[in-house]
C-alpha cells in the first residue's frame, strides 16, 4: 500500500517538473492569454511555440508558428512565422516572416521578411526583405530590400534596393538602388543608383547616376545624371548635366567669366556657370554719357558644338534697362538671342564674337520713358505699340566678348 502511494506521488511530482521545466521547448496548437503570466501555457510561456495565440491584453511566449492577436501587445522572445496583429504593438526577440501590424509599433531584434505596419513606426535591428509602412517612421540598422514608407521619416544604415517614400525626411548611409521621394529632405550617404526627388533638398554624398529633383537644392559628390532645382551643385560631372537657376561643378562642368560689348550697352560683365549643355549666366552693363543706361539681368546658354578650338555657343538673355537712376520700376525689358562663335586662344582666354537679336519691351504708360528708352536702340526693324500698353521694338546687331 505504501508503496503504491509513493509511486503515485512519484509521478505526479515528474510531471509538474516537466510541465514547469523552462529548458524544455513546447508547442500548442491554441493558447489564450489574459496578461502574462495568467495564460493557458502558465509559467512556460517563454519556452511554448504557439499556433494560434489570443492575448486579451497582452501575451509573452517562445513563439509563433500561424496567428497572433493581441488587444494591447504580442511579445515573442524568439521567432513569428505567420502574423500578428495587436492594438499597441509587436514586440519580436528574433527574425519575423510574414505579417506584423500595430496600432502604435512594430520592434524586431532580428530579420524581417513580409510586411509591416505601424500607426507610428517600424524598428527593425537587422536587415528587411519587406515592405514597411508607418504613420511616422521607419527604422531599419542593416539593409532594407523593399518598400519604406512614412509619414515622416525612413531610415536604413546598411542600405537600400527599392524605394523610401516619406513625407519629410529619408535617409540610408548605405548604397541605394532605387529611389528617394520626400515631401522635404533626402541624404544618402553613399552612392545612388536611382533617382532622388524632394520638396527641398537632396544631398548624395558620393556618386548618384541618375537624378536628384528638388524645389530647391541638390548636392552630389559626383553626378552621372541630371540636377534639377534652383540651385545644383556638385564636385564631379561625370556625365549629364544640371539645370536650375544656379549650378556650381569644381570639375568637368563650366564656368567662365566675361568682358562684354555691343551697340546696346558698350560695356558689360558676364558670370556663365553650369555645364557645357546648359550654364547660367548672370550679367550687368552700361553706357555712359549725359543720358546713362545699365542693366542687371539674367541668362541661360549652351555650348552647341566644339571644332577642335572653335567652339558655337548660344546665349538667351533677359536684362532690365535703367535710365539715369538706380532702379527704373516700369517695365523696360532688353531680352537677347546671341549666337557666339568662340576660339579658345589659351587655356584661360578666349575670343568670342558673333549676331544678336534684340527685342526691348517697354511700358506704353511710361511716355517720358519710352522716349528716353527708345534710344537705347541704335535702330530698329520693328517698333509698334500695342493694345495691352506695351511698346516693341526689334533689331539685330552683333556682340565682342573676351572670356577668362
């Protein structure tokens, strides 16, 4: 008798110790949590594999192999495979394949592969294959393969292949193919095989071979592509151009500055910076004597064609004409077509001549002024005023420029 009685209790104390035993690995086709620790799978939740988990608040297990659901929070100290969805946020120890979605976040110490979304944000300590999707930010420290998307802010340390689409910031201190799209700003670290478009800036650190847009500014250590915004600047064209307002190449782009006369004004200076396709020009001049004149005005050119050292250019134009005072607040506007015919004498000088069309365009409501102005033509093949108080007058003339 007693020895049956101890055998019995011999047995019921193994299998609490197996039930409670931490090291040993379980699975459970259903389990359903309350908080932890008050579960179904009790003290081993940390070592219990679930296929399908149901957390009215929260629930903490070893993993999940199918579908998680949590009112408040997942927690999983190793790996999900399948899904998990929870009012707060997924919190994964490991690697994650398939489908993470959060109210506030998703956190993953490991790989992620499938998809994530966050009303706030997704962090991921590793690299992705995935795309990811948040209110606010996506946070990758190794590569991302996929999409980033957000409503602020996407960032990847080791790298990107696909896009990053946020609505301010995007930054990847690895290589990127792909794209870049923000409502503000995007830096990339290293080089760029793709495009970078922004609200304001782009900034590529190395190399970028394809393009960078933005409403304002764009830099590239080396550009193999096209800049288009306001203001571009970059050390290195390798092949492309920019095009903007003001464009800025310390090597392989041009820039030029020149001594300028004409019949128009007899004296002038001119600023030409950009590229060989495309260059910007800026420029002031006068002509003096006891009815004064001066410009300031604005250009853009190319360099059409080169001849060994002959070179074609074509400048367009648009100055505003001055009359004996600082500024003239009527519309007194000089626009030109230049064609230039260029021989590079040195390597710093050249010889550059060649005809200009002119068009001044002046404000009929300004009589004094137009016939003041008028004389800033030599002659004319075309002066007629018009119904909506302009005055056009037009003549070819010819133009001499030496360039340093």
């Amino acid at each position: 008798m007693k020895l049956a009685v101890y055998s019995l209790a011999l047995t019921l104390l193994t299998t609490i110790s197996i039930a409670q035993d931490t090291t040993k690995t379980l699975t459970h086709p259903i389990q359903f949590s309350v908080i932890p620790p008050l579960s179904t799978n009790g003290a081993a939740n940390e070592n219990s594999i679930n296929t399908l988990s149901f957390n009215l608040l929260a629930g903490y297990s070893g993993g999940i192999e199918g579908l998680e659901m949590g009112g408040f929070a997942n927690i999983v100290k190793n790996d999900v495979n399948g899904a998990q969805m929870a009012g707060f946020a997924n919190i994964v120890g490991g690697s994650t394949q398939g489908l993470q979605m959060a109210g506030f976040a998703n956190v993953n110490q490991k790989s992620v592969e499938g998809i994530q979304m966050a009303g706030f944000t997704n962090v991921v300590s590793d690299s992705i294959k995935a795309i990811q999707l948040a209110g606010f930010s996506n946070v990758v420290s190794g590569s991302v393969q996929g999409v980033q998307a957000a409503g602020f802010m996407n960032l990847a340390t080791t790298g990107v292949t696909g896009p990053q689409i946020s609505g301010f910031l995007n930054m990847s201190r690895g290589k990127i193919k792909g794209s870049q799209l923000s409502g503000f700003y995007n830096l990339s670290v290293d080089t760029i095989d793709g495009a970078q478009l922004a609200g304001f800036m782009n900034i590529s650190a190395k190399r970028i071979q394809g393009a960078q847009i933005s409403g304002f500014l764009n830099v590239a250590q080396a550009l193999s592509g096209v800049q288009l915004g306001v203001i571009n600047i970059a050390d290195t064209l390798e092949n492309g151009s920019p095009f903007g307002f003001l464009s800025f190449i310390r090597k392989g782009g041009f820039m030029a500055v020149e001594i300028t006369g004409d019949e128009t004004f007899y004296a002038g200076l001119q600023f030409k910076t950009g590229s060989n396709i495309f260059y910007n020009i800026l420029n002031i001049a006068g002509r003096p004597g006891s009815t004064a004149y001066w410009g300031f005005g604005y250009g853009v050119g190319s360099n059409l064609k080169s001849y060994g050292k002959l070179r074609i250019n074509l400048d367009l134009t648009a100055t505003q004409v001055n009359r004996n005072e600082f500024w003239t607040n009527h519309l007194n506007l000089l626009s030109r077509a230049k064609l230039g015919f260029t021989w590079q004498a040195a390597k710093h000088f050249a010889i550059s001549a060649g005809p200009t069309f002119n068009v001044l365009t002046l404000n009929k409501s300004n009589s004094e002024g137009i016939a003041s102005l008028k004389t800033v033509a030599p002659y004319s093949v075309y002066d007629e005023v018009h119904s909506n108080n302009t005055r056009l007058i037009m003549w070819p003339g010819a133009h001499l420029s030496l360039r340093f």
